[in-house]
C-alpha cells in the first residue's frame, strides 16, 4: 500500500523525535536526582543546628531559599516535555515511568522546602532563652562583688553604661574602690532574678539586691537595698551591662 510522502516523513519525523526523547531523558533525570539530593543535604543539614545558633539559621534560610528558586530550572521543563511526548504517544518506556517518578519527587521536596523554612523563620523569630548564660553572669558578679575585686566588677559593665541616677563609669570606680576600702566583708544577695528579652541580644533583668557590709574592728554593719532593673547584652559571647535605669547595686556615700 503507497504510503503519502508527506505522512511517511511525519512519521520519520516522530520516530526521530522519540528516539532522541529515549537518548536524552535519563540524562535529565540523573541531573534531577543529583539536584533533588542536593536538596535532601540542605534540609538535613538545617534540621542539626542548634535552635540558639541564629547566625547559621539565617544562612540556612538563605540557603534553602536560594535553592528552592532554583528547584524547577532546566532540564526539569524539558524532562516533563519529553516525558509527555513518549507518554502521549503510547510509548511503553521505562524512562516514562522513571520521569514520572522524578516529578513527584520534585513536588514532594517543593513541599519538604516550604516546612523547613517555615520552621526556620520561626526559630529566628523566637527570642532566644539566655536566661542559663545570664544568671551564671549574676553568679559571677556576686562572687567578684564579694571578692571586692572592683576591676572584675569594672569589665561587668559596657563602656557607656549608665545609671538612671546619673551616676557615670567614673563615679561607680569611685564608690566601689571606697566601699572595699571601708568594709572588712562584703555580702551581696540577689533574689528574684527574672529577664525580659528585648530582642538583639539585649536582656531586661529585674531582681531584689542586699548589700551587707561590715566593720569588725568596730561591730558595725551597714545593710542596703534596692530594686534593681538593668539591661543587659550578649555580645560576641560576652554579657555586660549596658544600663541600670532602677535601683543601684553601690554605696553612694
């Protein structure tokens, strides 16, 4: 039977078409599966920080992000073309099946991508707990206070702290330097210790401080206290003071 020329080139045409589909798609697929395992890497390596380690999820986010655009480049649009071009024409080929596979892998991990980076922006939103660091800062400065080790208690304080008082840097050397002088013993007690992040690494701390100096020679003792509320910054992994707006945890006579 005569077969038009025109029909027998279409159909030469097509055969070309599905035998360059068969030749180039596991191609694609190997580079769909490579990205989607590069995907897998970034997910579970987000999943291991450190919820407090807000610089690294940040940069995670970023990276997730940055990814996730990139997700759907080629050859995926030209791995779902050719897929639809042996599936539509009847063509039993494992590279269909495979291609199709590929693809729902891809929407799988789109959504993997929407749910780690959803659960990242919520922990660098969340304010971080740096209330264990802050009441060992306490601790410290209890133990230096009653050391009556004035230039400990000096490096507690951020250069340009200040005091709801008006009581400078300078002033405060003074006070603690005549304080140690004068008293045999120092104790100093700090009760109530609670924190309100400000966010930024700064903290508001509230507490009830007691300072109870003595002179042996003499059997005299001088009791003080105050409510104190203070700000105060985590930076570079050091704790400081930055402002004491109530109360005072010094003798000003």
């Amino acid at each position: 039977q005569h077969v038009p020329l025109a029909e027998s080139r279409a159909r030469e045409d097509r055969e070309r078409a599905f035998q360059d589909a068969r030749r180039t798609l596991p191609d694609m697929l190997e580079k769909m599966r490579l990205r989607l395992e590069s995907g897998n890497r970034l997910i579970n390596a987000a999943a291991d920080l450190a919820s407090n380690d807000k610089a690294g999820l940040r940069m995670a986010y970023d990276g997730l992000g940055n990814y996730h655009q990139t997700l759907l480049d080629e050859p995926y649009s030209q791995m779902i073309a050719l897929r639809s071009l042996l599936q539509d024409a009847g063509q039993d080929d494992q590279s269909v099946g495979a291609a199709t596979e590929v693809a729902n892998q891809v929407g799988i991990m789109s959504s993997r991508l929407y749910e780690a980076k959803s659960h990242l922006k919520n922990l660098i939103a969340k304010p971080e707990d740096l209330s264990a660091e802050l009441k060992d800062f306490y601790q410290q400065f209890q133990e230096a206070y009653q050391a009556k080790n004035d230039s400990r208690l000096m490096s507690f304080l951020s250069d340009d702290w200040s005091a709801g008082d008006g009581t400078t840097l300078m002033d405060l050397e003074d006070y603690f330097r005549n304080m140690f002088s004068v008293f045999d013993d120092i104790q100093l007690n700090i009760s109530g210790l609670r924190f309100e992040s400000l966010g930024g690494g700064r903290t508001r701390a509230y507490y009830e401080l007691q300072i109870v100096g003595r002179i042996f020679a003499d059997n005299l003792k001088h009791e003080e206290k105050s409510s104190v509320v203070e700000e105060v910054e985590v930076k570079d992994g050091k704790v400081k003071i930055v402002r004491t707006p109530q109360g005072r945890f010094w003798y000003s006579n």
